[in-house]
C-alpha cells in the first residue's frame, strides 16, 4: 500500500494558503487535491518530475475540475511544484517509500533468481571451481605437489573432482552432459547423505551400469536418472 508523510502543519502553512487563495477554494480543499497529486506521483512520476505530463491530465488526476492551466499555475506559484514541474522537496517525503520499494524488488529479484552456479551451467559456462583450503588457525599444512588439487562443484559444493577429472568425462561424455551428471550426483549426496571416496569414479560407474541395463534390455533402455544410488561402505 503506497503512502506519503502529510505533515499536520500543512493545513496551516502559508505555501497552502497561497494555494487556496489563488484558486478561491477553501484550504481543506487544497490540501485534498495536493494528496491527490502526491499519490498519483507515487506510481506513475516516482521521481517527481511533472515536465512530461499535461496540465489536463495533472487536473484530472488531482480531481481539479476548473481550467487545468490555471490549477498547475497555482501550484507553481505556491511552490509546491517548481518552475521546471518538479514536485517541491518530492524526494524528502516520498523518499522512504520508493528506497523500501526498491529494496522489496530487489529481495525479490533474489528470490526469484536461480543460484549462479546453475545460470553458469544452463548458459553452458563451466561452474566456477572452488579450491579446498588446506589450512587451519594453529598451523599450515603443506601440499605434496604431486597430489592433484580437486576443486569443488555441484549446487551443494560437494563433488570433488581433479582438471584432469574433469577434462576426460567432458571428452568422454560432452559439456552438458558431464555437468548434468555432476548436478545429479551433488543433489543424490546431499539428500541422501552418502559418500564417495571418489566422485569420478562414481559418475563412471553411473555410465557402466547404464549401458548394462541397455544390453540387457534394448526395448526399455533405463536413463540416468533411473540408476540407484549405492553407498559406498
């Protein structure tokens, strides 16, 4: 629900008495048709700036029923709307509002958005590798170079995979259908709980057991998806 601050000084402030006496209203009225130009502002000028709507339809807008030039003059000449249309002090009152809705889009847009790791794939980036750390508060651990570094991949940052790795099931394989598999293994461990002692070997034995299933039964070749997940001891 959009709001304003109206402050209670406005009934009596000397911009409103202007207002009133230049359009020989009463200053109730005045102050009712400036309500009706700030709410419409909210959604349809939000920055305040009046230079491309028409005297006709800021009239209508604020139910003004006399000459529509003679209603944006007076509101010009009371300085509630600057020469250059711009409503007077507009990002000191409607400020607070538009800062909120503009986080309120922001956190929705966030919400709404699927996790980066995942755009990279659909997008077909490979994911972002995450390098292990090998250290601690107390002391530093020192790599044996000659063990290859696995990064970490997956939605869940649980598949542990080598370059080497990871180069020969996209050679083996192709780019999507690696990260497919990759995906599916993330989510099977992170749901199920299991452990591997080594990711690569599973998504190779995934494959192995695949193709099994397809010599031993062409008329009804089981996807990936179908193959059971086995935990190993």
């Amino acid at each position: 629900m959009a709001w304003i601050e109206s402050h209670q000084s406005l009934g009596g402030n000397k911009k409103t008495h202007k207002l009133a006496e230049t359009l020989v209203i009463s200053r109730p009225t005045a102050v009712g048709h400036l309500q009706f130009l700030w709410w419409w502002a909210l959604d349809n000028t939000p920055d305040g700036n009046l230079a491309e709507i028409s005297d006709a339809t800021i009239a209508e807008q604020c139910l003004w029923t006399g000459e529509a030039k003679t209603f944006v003059d007076a509101l010009i000449t009371s300085r509630f709307v600057t020469p250059e249309r711009i409503i007077h002090n507009w990002m000191r009152y409607a400020g607070k509002l538009l800062r909120r809705r503009e986080a309120d889009r922001k956190r929705k847009q966030d919400n709404e958005s699927p996790p980066v790791e995942l755009q990279r794939i659909s997008a077909g980036v490979p994911p972002e590798p995450v390098r292990k750390s090998r250290c601690n508060r107390n002391r530093t651990v020192t790599v044996n170079p000659t063990v290859p570094i696995k990064n970490i991949y997956g939605e869940f940052k649980n598949v542990e995979l080598t370059d080497a790795e990871l180069e020969k099931l996209t050679t083996r394989f192709g780019k999507d259908k690696t990260f497919a598999l990759i995906e599916m293994l993330s989510g099977g461990i992170e749901s199920k709980g299991y452990k591997y002692r080594s990711c690569y070997a599973a998504i190779l034995t995934w494959e192995r057991n695949d193709k099994k299933r397809e010599a031993n039964s062409p008329s009804a070749k089981a996807p990936i998806q179908t193959l059971a997940w086995k935990e190993e001891g």
